[in-house]
C-alpha cells in the first residue's frame, strides 16, 4: 500500500503547476538540475525557447525499481494550459493551469513567509543573493542568480509541490526587492528535507521540434469536472489520513 501511495504523491507532484508567468525574454537554452526527496533522487531539465518552454523530469524512487519519466510543455500563445508526456505509455495529457491551482488549494501549508536576506554568496561560480523564507510550516533557503534568469522563470516549468511556485512566496521574494533564478535550494518541512542544486547552464536557441509531442504518442482525455467544495473537504481528509500512516513506524 505505501508504494500506491508513494507513487501517487509523485504524480501528484509532477502534475501540479501553477498559473505561468512570462519567461526572461532574453533567454533561451537550458538549465539542468539536481533534486535530492527523502525517498529518491531526481534530474531536471529546463528548456526554453522563444515561445514555449519544457521541463523532463526523471525520478527513481526507493523500493521502486523503474525510473519515473515525464515531460511538461509550456507555450506563450496558451498560457493557461500546459501538456504532459507520459513516455512510458507513450502518452500526452493536456492540463488547464488554473484547475491545477485549484486543486493545488488541498495541499495545507502556511504562506505566510518572513523573508531574511543573508547577503551575496558566490555558488557554483554563480554570484548569488542567499535568502531564507520561513512560515509556520516551512523553511527554504535559496541562494537566486540574476545572471542565469529571474524567479518567475523558475516558478513556470516548476514540478516541484506548491510550496515552491504558490504567490504567498513569490510576493515575499518581490516585496523584498530580490530575483533570480535559485542556484541552490533547501527546503524543510514536515516530510523531510529536499535539495536542488543547478548543474549546469547553456544559452542555445533549442530546435522547435523539442516543443511538440512526439510521433506516434496517442492523447488521453478526462472527463472529470472541477471539484467542490464536499469533494475538497473529502480529499483533504484523505490525505491527512495517508499522512498519518506514512509517518507511522
């Protein structure tokens, strides 16, 4: 039952996205990352182009042997919606960005950060400024680059939680008139500590053929309709009941 369940909380991970914003205009190329869960690791992969953008996330879990691999597109001209390969079915889902904020309202966490700014801090050969930004439920600390893109690019192709891309932290980090795109993040919270840690930069202009789904990928629809608000009730009690067994010894 905890591998359904693990793998579970990874598509819901995966599948969660928040209202895009406008990537730096004065970028294109990619960004890659590394991502250290309680559970496994992850490499990321950000590519952005002039009018669309993607991340490839490919995770491995404890206890499950075959590696989770996924895709998300962004374009500019839709920027409501997003599309999701799913390479090991050979599959592609499209997603409306605003019912995944909705959804996304089920996960319980405080956003009301306070923000302390630590100064400059050279990482990886990045000059960063390094922050932390703690809440009732969290602690992140980030170390953000002018020089490689702003924040707002970070939170477009994020498929990290909500805790990472919600408006509560992207007003602390404007309101405290600093930006950036994280070199390095630390974040805390009630299942455990997770890092990310960019490893490596290259500006290209990306072929357009890397924005479109693939030849021979079949669409998968779905016919559910938006929540309410029972149903939302129902589904948080859900999940705190599966948090409970998860943290049972």
């Amino acid at each position: 039952m905890k591998r359904i369940i693990t793998r579970g909380a990874i598509l819901i991970l995966l599948g969660t996205i928040l209202i895009p914003a406008p990537a730096r205009a004065d970028f294109n190329g990619r960004i890659t990352m590394d991502l250290t869960m309680p559970n496994g690791q992850a490499m990321l992969a950000y590519l952005f182009g002039r009018n669309d953008q993607r991340m490839d996330m490919t995770t491995r879990l404890e206890r499950i042997p075959d590696p989770l691999e996924t895709t998300v597109i962004t374009r500019k001209t839709d920027p409501d919606r997003a599309i999701i390969l799913n390479h090991k079915a050979g599959t592609y889902t499209r997603i409306n960005l605003r019912d995944a904020l909705e959804q996304a309202t089920l996960v319980d966490f405080d956003q009301n950060y306070k923000l302390r700014n630590l100064g400059r801090k050279n990482i990886s050969d990045y000059e960063t400024t390094h922050i932390v930004l703690e809440s009732r439920t969290d602690r992140i600390e980030m170390w953000l680059s002018r020089d490689v893109a702003d924040f707002q690019t970070f939170r477009l192709l994020q498929a990290q939680s909500p805790r990472l891309s919600n408006t509560g932290l992207a007003q602390a980090i404007t309101g405290a008139g600093v930006d950036g795109f994280p070199i390095r993040i630390v974040q805390i919270n009630e299942t455990g500590t997770i890092t990310m840690q960019v490893t490596g930069v290259e500006s290209m202009q990306p072929p357009r053929s890397e924005f479109r789904v693939p030849d021979g990928y079949s669409e998968v629809t779905g016919t559910r309709r938006p929540l309410d608000t029972t149903q939302k009730e129902h589904l948080r009690e859900v999940m705190e009941k599966i948090k409970q067994f998860e943290t049972t010894p």
